[in-house]
C-alpha cells in the first residue's frame, strides 16, 4: 500500500453536503466556508510515541485522544468544531493498525461534526499531529470566546467532571500504585479515552469570565488563567480531594489524602475544563452543566492576592509543593 493509497482508503471521505467544507481531501488546500458572524479558533496538539502514550495503546483508543486533545482546546475557548486536518508519521503502512485508528479518530470527529479536510503523511517514528479548526460567534462587535485572561478576584472557580484517574492509570502502568481490575479498567479509561467538553465550553460563553482545559495538571493550566487574568486563587482541599474518580467509592482503593491530593492537583492528562465565573452567575453555570450534561464542581476562589492556596477544612492554609507537567523540565 503506497502513500496515496493509504490516504484514499482510511482517511478520505466526501464532505457533509451544505456544510461548511467546500473542498476537502485530495488537492493542495481544503476549502472552507466560514459562516458569517463568526471567528475561526484554531489549535494543534502532537501526540508522540513514547511520550504522549504507551506503544502498547489500542490503535482505536489513540485515534479518538488524537482528536479529543485537539476538541478539548476548542472546548476550552468555548469553540464549536468545524474541521481539522492530521499530520501522521507512520512506521509502517498497516492495514491492521491504520483501520482502527481511523475508525477510533472519525467516530469521535463524527461525534462532534468535525470533518477530516487534509493532512500529510510521511514515514518516520509514529507521530501524530492534528490541527483543529472550530467557530465562534462574534455579538455587537465582540467574540464571544472564553478566554484565560477574564478571571476577576471574587469569581467562583470550577472544573468540570473528575480529575487524578489517567495519571493514577499511568502510575499503575510505571509500577508506583496498584488498582483492583475494575478500578484500573475505568482509570486506564480516562487515560486512554479521553472526554472532550465540548458541549460544556459551549454552554459557558457569555457566562464563564475565563476558561482553560487541564491537560498538563491543575495547578499548571490554572496558573495559566490566574498569570493571565493578573489574579490569585484558594482551592478547597477537600472539595478538591472529591474530583479523583477512583476514590470515590467507601474503601477509597488505599489512596490516602497526600497522594489524592497530588493526583487532582498535578495529575495531567485529564482534558477536563477549569473555568471562573462571577458569584452571580452560579445559577447560570449550574444551567449550563446540566444542559451539556456535564458535571462541575465548585472548588474555590479567584482572589487578588497572586498565587495559588490550598485550604484545609478549617480554612487553614496547608503546605503543598505540586506542579505541573514540563516537558522539557
Ligand atoms: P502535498 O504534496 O501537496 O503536501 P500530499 O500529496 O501530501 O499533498 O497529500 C495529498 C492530499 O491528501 C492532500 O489533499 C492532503 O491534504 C491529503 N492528506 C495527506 N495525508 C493525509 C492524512 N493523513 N489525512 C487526511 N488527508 C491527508
Ligand atoms: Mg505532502
């Protein structure tokens, strides 16, 4: 199977009819036809071997967080997917890896009508990189995308769903904890098979002051928002401690507080939403959580004091040194 080959049979399909790709696989460009009153919000993620996932991984599993990674970008800025395009290094030209990661990747762009408009393919160690494309509503003159730089000292602080479980997963795979089988099986889930908020990111514009996606950690991706909004934040340790999936049941899987609590804060990988919004807005986020179906959790405070502080149950100030994700550290 030569190049070409592989690309007219896994990753060339005709574009929906009346959407907005006019042109998709198959000549220099794609063409796009973006709807008026609209911005384009665009965002790459690669994914390496070795590095971003284990060779080992379910070719299915590795399509669907190629793009989910992506998707969770546009969730984050509150984007509606359109397109994206992927760039794939391959070792080889196989028929029985290619097939199900194609099905894994168009079942989730499916999923989101997000359609597959180009991409390249070379030889090389096993790459992947995708570059999503999404819309935002512009009203009276102003983008109604979220933002990291809105958070204002007084705002309420959340994040969506459950966080900790795809880093426990890995650490279960380095040797460092153990699960029982089921527990494992839902943690490796999460690592593997990420959920982009999508419908949640959506939801929040015009309600959210400001919004990223956790892929690095908590502490990481919220300092983020709070360099870039000039504020600081408290989090609630025990509402933090109540994110990690695994733990939530009354044996807790021999997880004590410490590592828990390092899991939430400093995990990564867990494409779930932080986000901030004014104290009056809290009706309007609980509107927004249900009407995507996604749960949050209140877990803090934007504050003006720079900085980020973890609260025990008392209020008291505990003593934490977690951080996020480096690549290069
Ligand atoms: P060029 O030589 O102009 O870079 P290619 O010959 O590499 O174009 O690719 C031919 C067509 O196939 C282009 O439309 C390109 O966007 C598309 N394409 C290449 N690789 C992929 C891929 N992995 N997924 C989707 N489309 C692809
Ligand atoms: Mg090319």
């Amino acid at each position: 199977m030569g190049e070409f080959d592989l690309i007219a049979r896994f990753f060339t399909r005709t574009p929906r009819a009346g959407g907005p790709v006019r042109l998709g696989v198959g000549d220099d460009c794609a063409l796009l036809q973006a709807s008026p009153g609209t911005q384009l919000a665009i965002s790459s993620d690669m994914l390496v071997e070795g590095r971003h996932f284990l060779s080992t991984v379910d070719p299915a599993r590795l399509g669907h967080k190629a793009l989910a990674v992506n998707l969770s970008d546009l969730a984050a800025c509150g984007a509606t997917p359109v397109a994206f395009t992927l760039a794939l290094a391959l070792p080889r030209a196989d028929a029985r890896w290619l097939e199900p990661f194609a099905q894994g990747l168009l079942a989730l762009a499916d999923a989101h009508g997000c359609e597959l408009i180009g991409g390249d393919t070379t030889q090389g160690p096993l790459n992947l990189c995708i570059t999503v494309m999404g819309e935002v509503p512009v009203v009276d003159g102003r983008s109604q995308a979220l933002l990291r730089s809105g958070a204002r000292p007084g705002d309420d602080l959340y994040v969506s769903g459950t966080l900790g479980d795809a880093r426990l997963a890995l650490e279960v795979f380095r040797g460092t904890q153990s699960l029982p089988g089921p527990a494992f099986e839902a943690a490796r889930a999460r690592m593997e098979c990420p959920t982009p908020r999508v419908a949640l990111g959506q939801a929040l514009r015009g309600i959210a002051s400001a919004a990223a996606d956790i892929s690095d950690g908590l502490v990481g991706d919220l300092g983020h928002i709070l360099r870039r909004s000039g504020v600081g934040a408290s989090i609630d340790a025990e509402r933090a401690l109540s994110l990690l999936a695994a733990r939530s049941g009354p044996e807790k899987l021999g997880l004590d507080d410490d590592t828990a609590l390092g899991l939430v804060l400093a995990g990564g990988d867990d494409y779930e939403l932080v986000f901030t919004a004014p104290a009056a807005a809290r009706e309007a986020v609980q509107a927004a959580s249900r009407n995507s179906n996604t749960p949050v959790t209140r877990i803090g405070r934007i504050e003006k004091q720079p900085g980020l502080r973890l609260l025990d149950a008392r209020g008291q100030l505990m003593e934490r040194r977690d951080e996020s994700f480096d690549h290069f550290k």
